[in-house]
C-alpha cells in the first residue's frame, strides 16, 4: 500500500472509498475554471483598453449643477469639448484648448496656486 492512497476498511474488511483521488479531482476541477475566469477578465480588460485608446468618444470629467443639469467635458476625435447637459438637451459651451506644457506642469507642481 502506497502513501498516496488514503483507504478504509469497513466491518468486512474490504477497503472503502478512496478521498484522495477525489481531493485531486476537485482540485483540478477548481484550478480549471480559476484559469477560465483569468482568461475571461484578461479579454474583457484588453476588449475595454482597446475601446479606451480608440479616441473617438470619452468624458473627462463631468460638473452636477443640480436639478439633471450638468456641465461635462468631452474628448471627440481628439477635440476638447465643454458641453452643457439639461434633460433633452446638449449644448455645445465653447471648444476648449489643449493645455500648454508649461501650464500642466505648473497646475502639477502647484506654482499656479503660489503666484
């Protein structure tokens, strides 16, 4: 009798069931769909990343204004846009202007707020 086989002998003493192979079984089974769902999660992540680097149509960051109206600004096909929201209605406020180097990296480093 081997180590690896787990046994019991009953009254007639003939042995029982064995629970290692059964132990082995669940576990392949739990590894096997722990594999399925990574692989699920990595293509929905690279599905979703590849629609975020696609350009056409992302929200910056949106403004509540109350009573449903909003102020948002949107990315479309690389333009900047600040938009106004109200129920039933879009409007466009102004196109906005990428920001400089100089003013990004003064908003980062907080000189903006010294001067």
């Amino acid at each position: 009798m081997t180590p690896f086989v787990i046994a019991q002998a009953d009254a007639t003493g003939l042995p029982g069931p064995q629970l290692l192979p059964s132990m082995w079984q669940t576990t392949g089974a739990l590894l096997v769909v722990l594999a399925l769902l990574g692989a699920v999660v990595w293509l929905l992540r690279r599905g979703v990343m590849a629609h975020r680097k696609s350009g056409a149509l992302a929200v910056e960051t949106a403004l509540p204004l109350g009573e449903r109206r909003s102020l948002a600004i949107v990315t479309v096909e690389g333009r900047r846009l600040l938009i106004g929201l109200a129920p039933g209605q879009v409007s466009l406020v102004t196109e906005l202007q990428p920001p400089s180097f100089e003013q990004s990296l003064s908003r980062a480093t907080g000189e903006a707020e010294r001067t």
